[in-house]
C-alpha cells in the first residue's frame, strides 16, 4: 500500500520535527530553518544539511557535504530508508553530523 499524500506530510513534518528537536538539545553551534517544507541546518563551519521533501515521489531528500540521499518510508519497519545503501536516516544523520560538525548526536528514533 503506498502512502497517501497527507499521510506523507505528516511523517514528514514529524521526522524534520524531530531533527530539529535533537540538534536543538545538542548545544552545538549551529542555525536551524524549517521553511516550506525544508529544513536547512547550518554548522559553524559553514557547511549545511538539508532535509526536503518530494511530494510527488514521496520522498524526503537528505543533501550533506558527502551527497545527496533519497529515502523511501518503510511502513511495516516505520522507518526511512536510503533507497540506494539501505541505510536509515537516523543512521546517515548521525554520520552526517559526526562528519560535518564533529559531534556524536543520537537520531535512534529515526
């Protein structure tokens, strides 16, 4: 069954909820902006990651200094998975981070 496109939002809006949650508890030096439907997260050192989302293909498109990623929603795990390495997106976020502003962060939920 594919996701409707309401049901699409809502995981994620919940899911970039949940990643500014997270680098907002973390104490590091960045600058969050969740704006149509994007969420850009800038680190002190001046490099970005980007959450968006692509309505049509139902998927939510993680760009970083190491590339972009799609993922597709998992319904029977409820999770996003990379549609090219099988990695979840709490997975990539946590490397991502580690990568680009130098600090373990825990993205479990995700």
């Amino acid at each position: 069954m594919s996701l409707t496109e309401a049901r699409f939002h809502d995981l994620v809006d919940a899911t970039q909820q949940a990643v500014e949650d997270i680098f907002d508890d973390s104490g590091l030096d960045l600058d969050l902006e969740n704006s149509a439907g994007i969420l850009t997260v800038r680190f002190a050192n001046g490099t970005q990651l980007i959450l968006s989302r692509q309505a049509p293909i139902r998927q939510l498109w993680v760009a970083a200094r190491s590339g972009g990623f799609h993922f597709d929603y998992d319904q029977d795990s409820d999770r996003w998975i990379c549609d090219t390495s099988d990695e979840l997106l709490g997975e990539m976020l946590a490397r991502i981070a580690q990568e680009q502003a130098g600090e373990a962060l825990e993205f479990e939920e995700l």
